[in-house]
C-alpha cells in the first residue's frame, strides 16, 4: 500500500518577511499610535523587501518615509467610522 503524500507548504521568504513586518504593524503600541518602523533584516532578500515596500506605498492611507539606516517610517490614518 503507498503512502499518501502529505502537502506541506513551507512559506517563502516574501511571506516571512510579510508577517514579521505585520507583526511589528499589529503590535499594541503600534497600533494605538498608528505608527512603526521596519527595517529589512540581513537575512531576507532586497527584492522582497522592495515588493513589500511597493505594496505598502499602493494603500491610500499609508506613508512611507525612508531613514538614512534603511529602515523605514511607516504611518497610517485610523479607519474611517462611516
């Protein structure tokens, strides 16, 4: 009898690196003061930083404003209450 072959899905490094930044964006304190810096790890791959980045600057109520180490100033508009 074969085995049956169980899919498991490792992440990508994009995807890596996408939760530990929403990590950092979901925290408390970011959160309450609706705010963060993130910063690109040595370890994850510039090119996915930069497609991370360019998919944060596309959202209408987040700003961007890149630091002389790198790292970037992130801040967003509380949702709207409509």
């Amino acid at each position: 009898m074969a085995k049956k072959a169980t899919a498991t899905t490792l992440p990508t490094p994009y995807e890596l690196l996408a939760r530990r930044i929403q990590k950092l964006i979901l925290a408390p304190r970011a959160q309450l003061e609706r705010r963060a810096v993130i910063a690109r790890e040595p370890d994850e791959l510039e090119d996915d930083w930069n497609l991370l980045l360019e998919q944060l600057s596309e959202e209408e109520s987040v700003t961007l404003a890149p630091q002389e180490d790198g790292s970037v100033y992130l801040t967003w508009a509380a949702p709207s209450t409509e």
